[in-house]
C-alpha cells in the first residue's frame, strides 16, 4: 500500500526533459515556419554548454532578452534542416519567454516543392541522455510525428 502512495511522489522527480518542435509547410509556398518551445533554463544551460561554454551562467540568466543573434545561432547548431539535400538556414522571427518557458518562432526559405526534408534535432543532446525532442511536421495534408533522442536525432521525410 506505501508503495502505490509513494509511486505518484517517485515519478515528479524523474521527468525526462522535453522540447516541442513544429515544422509547417504550406505547398506552392517557399518557406517552413518552426516553431520551438523548450523550459528557458534548460535552453540557457543547453546554450551555454554547446555554443559559448567560457560564458557564465549566471550571465546569461541576466539576459532580458536574450540577444536575438545569440538564440539563432543556437537555434541554427540544433536543428539541422535539409530540404531536397540542401541545407537551409533559419532565421529567428521571434522568442518569447514567460519566466518558465522559451518559444522560437524561426522561418527558413526553401525550393517551392518540397521531395524531401531531413531534420537533425539535437537540442538538449548533450546535457540528458533521456532528452526527448518531440517534432510534428505537417505539409499539406499529411502529419508526421517523430521522438528525436540522443541515439535518434535525425529523419528523412520524403513527399511526392
């Protein structure tokens, strides 16, 4: 009976970390929209370690806001996208943080028929080995759902 009482309690303290990824292609356009939510400390920590590890935490915790150019190159080191095996590069529209959370709205521009797309999602990678990176990637009618993790980072997606 304790342990049925203590499992619920357990289970608060092992949260796997988690980041939300969103990848929408409208056809006949020349652009995705991503979007990017991740905890904001998480993406100071995972920032820090992967792109500028000689600067301190605590000084980037001081950032309100943190520096757009900063965050997009971050966001351009994490997530790798491929579209008919060229890379494109993102460009930071907008972040948005409430304290807890840190949102990336990011467009990349690429051909108008899309055949296929990889994405390579590695943010958080090199702090858990239990991070898990959910992506939905929607083109037109069709919705694709994948869980990057440490060992599973990338995808190729193909569209006729």
């Amino acid at each position: 009976m304790l342990k049925i009482l203590l499992l619920p309690f357990l289970m608060l303290f092992q949260h796997t970390p988690v980041t939300f990824t969103g990848i929408e292609y409208i056809n006949g356009t020349d652009s995705l929209k991503v979007s990017v939510r991740m905890s904001h400390e998480l993406f100071i920590r995972d920032y820090q370690q992967s792109v500028f590890d000689d600067l301190d935490l605590e000084d980037l915790r001081t950032y309100k806001p943190f520096p757009s150019d900063l965050a997009n190159n971050y966001i351009n080191s994490k997530l790798l996208i491929e579209v008919n095996k060229k890379p494109v590069i993102g460009k930071l529209l907008s972040m948005e943080d409430d304290g807890k959370d840190t949102r990336f709205s990011i467009l990349y521009r690429v051909d108008k028929k899309i055949r296929t797309l990889t994405v390579r999602n590695t943010f958080l990678t090199g702090l858990y080995s239990d991070v898990e990176n959910l992506t939905i990637i929607r083109t037109g009618n069709s919705e694709s759902e994948v869980r990057f993790t440490p060992e599973h980072n990338e995808e190729t997606f193909n569209f006729r």
